[in-house]
C-alpha cells in the first residue's frame, strides 16, 4: 500500500515530466490491418491467438525496446497519405490486405519509406480471394512449410462468456546466418525463426541472411527511392530486436539517450525511452521482470549528471540498477 501512496504522489509530483514523453511523435509503426484480423481460418476461429495477431504481439516486442517511441498505423491511415510521417514501417502477417492499402505502402517506400515485411503479407485481397502482390517485388514463392498441428488445448471460458481454444503446433523453430551487409555490415547476429517458412528466389534481389540449408531467410528488396525487408520466416521477439537494432541506427530513429548493457548493446527487459528538452534530457524506464536489471544510460551526444527523479539521487556515471517491475524517471544534464 505505501509503495502505490508513493506512486500516486510522484504521478503528481512529477506530470509535467510525464507528460513531456507524448510529445515527440513516432517514426515507428506497425501496421493495424483491419482486414487481417476479420478474415480468421476457420479452425483458428476459437483460437485465441490468429497468426496476425501472433506477429503484431511479437514485432511489438521485437521493437518495444529500442529505445524509441512505437505506433501503430490503420489502413484508414495509409489510405489518407500518413504513412510519410514515419521512417519505418513493419508489416506483420497482414495475408490479407486492401488492393489500394498494398498501393499505399509502396508509393510510401518509392518515396523513400522503408518497410520490414513478414509472410504472408499482400497474397490475399480483404475478401480472402488471392492476390499475391510478392511478386511484384521480384520475389517468387516457391514452397511453404507449415508447422504441424499437435492438437488442440482446453476450452477456455473467457471473461466475457466467449470460449478460446489454444490450437498446439510442433516445433519448426529455425537458424538464420546473417551475411555481412547492409544492417549487418558491422555485426553478423545469429536469428531464429518460427511458425511457417517460405522458400523464396530472390530473382535479383540482395540476401541478407540464409536458412542453415542456404535458402534466403531475409531479402533486400530496392523499390524507388525506398528499401524492403522481406523475411521469408516471422522471427522469435528476440531476433525481431537483434534485427531491428542495426536497422533503427542506419535509420536514424530519434534516441538522444539509450540503456545499453556491458557489451554496449541495447538492453531488453526494460523499456527504456527518452525525450530531450532545452538544457536536459529526460529519460523513463521500466523494468518488465521480476529481476533487478543494471544498465548504462549512453547518449547520443557525451552527457553530464544523471538525477534519480523518485528517489532525487544522483546516479554515478549513468550506471543504474532498477529493482523487480521497477519504473522511475532520470533527468540527464547536457554535456557543457
């Protein structure tokens, strides 16, 4: 009880700070597909999990912790011309998908935008009839594995009386080897896949990454003014981070201060964001898990004394160590 009073009073304490971090706007979006999410197979129908969903929950994931602020974009938006406002868009398993919202997105990478893209995307119109837009990228799908289907869990009695139904897949986790270019020109991270896998030829397109069999795991597609990153498998949470990493720095993504670890790479776990004001930064975090995490605030720029804003300690060398499901708020002081 004392430690939400203390909340409570540091909410109040501190609104203008909190309220600082919703003014920068995202450069960052998943892609909201309205028609993915009606159009459910029927043994998914009770499911309580469809594939698009699986893919938003593990992209969202994937990019919670790169140190930016994250959106979402319906395709109301992307039919309105406000994909422009982003620098990168990632596409999650949106199999089906409005002709002119397929339209929408390339006029955005042709003006420059850069998209990640995971399968099935575009291969289906918003009434389930086949529509394969892959091909036009110069990708050809030449097989799909799908994962085994076990069996099915316990019918589940959900809040609101509806019922869910886990369906239960086999195992088709895979390893990617990622090739020394583009994003992983400095570092060559070792990526893991699951759920359905496509055998793609590339035609002319640049592989970034390969299955151990040495089929394309992940396809750099040039469009326009843009780039498209085709994955032909959806990775785990962690290899969508390791991949989105480099991608987000090439980019540019607004980060005046980010957490990094010993090693110096970003740290998950903890959502960490930051926000810079005329003499400061301000910087939240929160710790996701039930284990104290220890990190280093790095900023883009050198920076100067680190301020504890809860507890109104100063914090040596940016070095913090936040307790189980920890979230307080850090005002860094620009370098002179």
């Amino acid at each position: 009880m004392a430690e939400v009073l203390r909340i409570g009073l540091d909410i109040r304490r501190l609104r203008n700070e909190i309220a600082e971090f919703t003014r920068p706007e995202p450069e960052l979006a998943i892609l909201y597909s309205k028609s993915s999410i009606i159009q459910v197979p029927p043994q998914l129908i009770r499911a309580g999990r469809t594939p698009y969903l699986d893919a938003v929950f593990s992209t969202w994931e994937g990019a919670r912790y790169l140190g930016c602020r994250l959106g979402f974009v319906s395709e109301k938006q992307v039919l309105a011309g406000k994909l422009a406002r982003f620098k990168l868009l990632i596409v999650p398993a949106a199999k089906y998908s409005r002709d002119d919202v397929v339209d929408g997105v390339l006029e955005y990478v042709n003006n420059g935008g850069v998209a990640v893209i995971a399968p099935e995307s575009f291969l289906f119109d918003e009434y389930a009839r086949e529509n394969d837009r892959v091909t036009g990228l110069g990708l050809k799908v030449t097989d799909i594995t799908l994962p085994q289907v076990l069996g099915e869990g316990e019918l589940v009695q959900n809040y609101d009386q509806s019922f869910t139904q886990t369906i239960v897949y086999g195992d088709v986790k895979r390893t990617v080897r990622t090739e020394r270019a583009d994003i992983f020109e400095k570092n060559q991270p070792s990526l893991e896949t699951k759920g359905l896998v496509q055998s793609l030829d590339a035609g002319k397109n640049a592989v970034l990454a390969r299955f151990d069999n040495g089929k394309p795991a992940v396809v750099l597609v040039k469009r326009g003014k843009g780039l498209i990153y085709y994955l032909a498998s959806p990775l785990v949470s962690q290899s969508y981070h390791e991949f989105l990493s480099p991608l987000a720095e090439q980019l540019g993504l607004k980060r005046p201060v980010v957490a990094v670890d010993n090693d110096g790479k970003l740290i998950t776990g903890v959502e960490v964001r930051s926000v810079e004001r005329k003499s400061d930064y301000l910087v939240y975090a929160s710790n996701l898990g039930g284990e104290a995490v220890e990190f280093t605030l790095k900023g883009e720029k050198e920076i100067g004394t680190v301020e504890d804003l809860r507890s109104l300690r100063v914090v040596p060398g940016g070095r913090v160590k936040l307790g189980p499901w920890g979230e307080t708020i850090f005002k860094v002081k620009k370098s002179l």
